[in-house]
C-alpha cells in the first residue's frame, strides 16, 4: 500500500461480506484462497492479479508486472500456488533473517473496504 503513491488501490478482504459481494457481482471466484482484482478489464485471479497491481508501484515494479506477464500463465499461477501455500513459512524466514517485526496495518486502514469491528487480529490491524 506504500508503493500505491497515487492513492488508486483498495483492498478489501475476500471473506469480509462486501468482499464475497463483489465477487458474486462481477462472477469472480469465490475461493478465499487466492488474489483477486478486479478492474477495468475485468476480473484477473492468481498471479495475474498480482502482477496487474505492479504499474501502481513505481520503479522498478512499473516494469517487473508487465514483464512477468509476458511469463506463461501456466508457469506463473504455478509458482503462485506454491508461493501461497508456503507464505506462513516463507514470511516467518524473512522476518528472522532480515530482523522484521509484524506487519501492521492500522496506518493504511481507510485503504482497506468491508471491515467490521472486531476485525481479527490476524488480519494486522491492532
């Protein structure tokens, strides 16, 4: 959400009521499981989702998204499977080898739709 310095992304929880309305809305998948955007162009899932969201990060992100588009989209949802099933353990060695502390997202709260008090603990915000 820092990388966002124009301000032009939302996010809202998949398994929040609004976010599952909006999945039903635009026909998009259900699954909580994965990332979902939903733009302009229409409903985008796995890693194509992701990598959609790069042109709104700067440099060098601006120029990675569109260039790993250009990957097979076999090949990307791919490792983005393997990549999602292993963030727990992935995020857990990257905050002990690089000495960060918990992600919180109190500061990028009005950013993020559909929440209702009392939000999870586990979702970042304090």
């Amino acid at each position: 959400m820092e990388r966002d310095k124009a301000d032009h992304l939302r996010f809202c929880p998949l398994q929040t009521a609004l976010g599952q309305r909006v999945l039903t809305d635009h026909e998009a998948p259900r699954d909580c499981s994965t990332a979902v955007l939903i733009d302009e162009d229409g409903v985008h899932i796995e890693s194509t989702a992701i990598l959609k969201l790069f042109p709104w990060m700067g440099f060098p992100w601006n120029v990675l998204g569109p260039a790993g588009l250009l990957v097979p989209r076999c090949v990307r949802d791919t490792a983005y499977r393997a990549f999602a099933r292993n963030r727990g353990s992935i995020w857990k060695c990257v905050k002990r080898v690089f000495g960060m502390g918990d992600t919180t997202l109190d500061k990028h709260r009005e950013r993020v739709l559909g929440l209702q008090e009392p939000v999870d603990p586990d979702w970042g915000f304090g």
